[in-house]
C-alpha cells in the first residue's frame, strides 16, 4: 500500500481511502512527560525547592577526619561588608597540612526559593599566592574568609529575607565543603 500527504490529507494511492490529518493522534507537545507516578505533596508538608549550585567538586574529600564550618554573623544589613571564617577542624590523629591558592575557597548566596544570587566575585590577582594552612589534631585552623556586602551579582542589594551561604575549598588536590550557614538580611 503506498500513502501520500497531499493538501493536509493523507491518500491511499491503492484504494483511494481519505484520512483526514484530524483523525492521527496528536502527539506531545515538546517537552511533554509523563504523568508522575510520585504521590503528590499533602497539605502540609514543606516542598524544598530544587537548588542549582556554582561551586566546584572537581576533587576528592578530603582523607583525614575532619568537620568544616562558617563562622560569622547570622544576621547582616543588606548593602554592608560581612566576613565569615571558613575553620577547619583536624578530628584525626595526624596534621592537616595544606598549600594552596589564596582564593581556593569559593562561595555562593542562595535565596529562600533555592536561587543562586550570589557567586564569588572573580579576583585572579589572590590566586597567584599560595597559602599554608595546618592545622594539628584536635586544634581548628581557618582556610580562608568570605566577604559579602549583601547583594547580587548585580551589584543590587537583595531584598530583605533568609538566605544560605555555602561555600567549598578546591584546593591542594581535596574537597572540603563546610556546613552551610543560614543567615538573616536585614
């Protein structure tokens, strides 16, 4: 049987049978899925929004037992430099000894809708240094700081509200992600 597609309808060349273009299934639109087999959210119950992050994960963790956290202010104006301490602390038996690039720690803003608004300011000035960093077992060192003046990458001052700090040192061949910190603008 041979079809043809003249004028919008399809021909049977044999038998001369008309189908209108009308009478094929639609197919889905671009981008369409299929329905979710996952239950919907019940009345109540918090649906965290999909984040995106910008920062590295190009090495391993690191080896020795440690914990990593952010240290500073957990409330800031918008619009004013805020510092936080980026401290690792050696929870193993050996010393931590790290030789890296001054800007090997690298932060972003999230919003409260899991929003990137913030990315670390581009410096390639700090990563022609190379700092030393040890730290003994059981003490806490500081890797790096982070500075934020509370706004984004627009140079605007973001609106008021809850936003997350987080932050990865990409250096001297280890990952080391410290915990995020939630913070308050004002």
């Amino acid at each position: 049987m041979t079809l043809a597609l003249l004028g919008g309808t399809l021909m049977n060349m044999q038998a001369h049978a008309q189908v209108s273009v009308t009478d094929i299934p639609a197919l889905p639109q671009s981008g369409a899925s299929r329905p979710s087999t996952t239950p919907a959210p019940t009345q109540g119950t918090p649906v965290t929004p999909p984040t995106v992050t910008t920062l590295p994960a190009v090495n391993p963790p690191l080896a020795q037992p440690y914990t990593a956290t952010l240290e500073g202010p957990q409330s800031v104006q918008a619009g004013q430099d805020s510092m936080w301490n980026v401290l690792l602390t050696n929870t193993g038996d050996k010393t931590i000894n790290l030789q890296h690039g001054a800007c090997d720690v690298r932060f972003e803003v999230v919003n409260a809708a899991g929003q990137v608004v913030r990315t670390t300011p581009q410096d390639a000035i700090c990563t022609l240094q190379i700092v030393g960093t040890d730290v003994a077992p059981g003490a806490t060192g500081e890797l790096q700081k982070i500075r934020w003046e509370g706004k984004d990458d627009q140079n605007q001052n973001v609106p008021a509200g809850t936003y997350t700090i987080r932050s990865v040192f990409n250096g001297d061949g280890v990952l080391i992600r410290p915990a995020d910190l939630t913070i308050t603008v004002r």
